[in-house]
C-alpha cells in the first residue's frame, strides 16, 4: 500500500465533481476512494488511489478536461500513515452512508385494515 499514491481534486459542484471523477478513472488505472461534500454540495473533493504515474496522469487530465477549473489539486506519492488514515475515515463514513441506504425496512407486522362506511 506504500507503493500507492493519492490524488484529490477540489471542484465547485457534484457534477463537475462527477464529471473530473469520470475523466480519472477512464484516463489511467486508478480507484475511487471516497469524497467529500461541503456547503451544500456546492464544494467536493474526489479521492483516488493508484500507482504514482497513474494518479499523476488522472489528475492531470481532470484538471485540463473538467467542465469547471478545480479549485485545488494534489498528488501525494507515499502519503504517511497519518494522512492515509484521515482518508480512511472519510471513506469509512461513506461505506457507512451505502449500508444505511442498503437497509429497507420491513413491513410492520401489525397491518390494521379501517373498515369505511358508505352512506347512501
């Protein structure tokens, strides 16, 4: 996992965030880790993982083919364990948000039938 490398990218918006996440994972072979949503939405921050070169060369092309210019970007080669960890949790807290939405709740087993009265 040392051998891996981080990239993030700040953009203004889900779907340019989407779209520079989509650019990524097409244009080298790298992973989505997890993202960050703040004020609304309107500023996220995408996460991926990948060999050094790979992660280089995905954040590159999302910062030159986004439908909007990324507020920040950042490539890390080898991130230290601290920063790795601050990343796992927010990917944590995603994994958690999908199993929430993977939960359908079940009928209550107690169903009351009301029984209308027609007037004529």
């Amino acid at each position: 996992m040392e051998n891996l490398a981080l990239g993030f990218i700040e953009i203004s918006g889900v779907v340019a965030a989407l779209d520079a996440l989509d650019i990524m994972t097409k244009s080298a072979n790298v992973s989505f880790v997890t993202w960050e949503r703040k004020l609304g939405g309107r500023l996220v921050t995408i996460v991926v993982e990948g060999q050094v070169a790979a992660v280089n060369a995905a954040v590159e092309n999302a910062v030159k083919g986004a439908i909007k210019k990324p507020n920040a970007y950042l490539v890390i080669a080898a991130p230290h364990s601290e920063t790795r960890r601050i990343v796992e949790i927010s990917a944590s807290r995603l994994k958690k948000d999908e199993q929430k939405s993977e939960v359908v709740e079940a009928p209550s087993a107690k169903t009351t039938a009301k029984k209308s009265s027609v007037s004529k």
